[in-house]
C-alpha cells in the first residue's frame, strides 16, 4: 500500500482542501504515512535563464507558501510533511 500522499498545491484554497483528509488518512490509515506538499516555481522566463534573480525569487515564494501550509495545516491536523 501508498505511504506517501504526494498533494500539489497551487496556493489556491481549492487546492488546499484536501489537506485535513490527506493528513488523516496517512495518519489513521497507514501508520508512518506522510504527506509531501509540492508547488511548482515556474516562470514565464525562458529556460536558457532558469537561475536567474526571477526563479530565485519564484522558488523562495514556493517554499515559503509550503512552509506556511505545512505549519498551519500541522496545527490544526497534524500534517508532518
């Protein structure tokens, strides 16, 4: 059986509603589960530019909305992700 809930995320509340499901059936359901949270920092830049100050910036705002919904949702849940 699935151990590892993978949710994708796009900062919308549409897509964070699962969350508190998610989180209880990795708990209940599979002792040890866990839940990875993953957002993708795209840019409209082009490729040949990927480390540039743009995606930088897009990959920080990524991570730090992971973390804010990790901790929320750890709260209020019990995520561990």
């Amino acid at each position: 059986m699935y151990r590892t809930f993978l949710v994708p995320l796009d900062g919308s509340q549409e897509a964070e509603r699962p969350l508190s499901t998610v989180a209880a059936l990795a708990r209940v359901c599979f002792e040890g589960g866990r839940v990875v949270l993953v957002r993708s920092s795209a840019t409209e830049e082009d490729d040949a530019r990927q480390d540039g100050p743009v995606q930088v910036r897009a990959m920080e705002d990524a991570e730090a909305y992971l973390r804010s919904v990790a901790g929320r949702d750890r709260k209020s849940t019990r995520l561990n992700s």
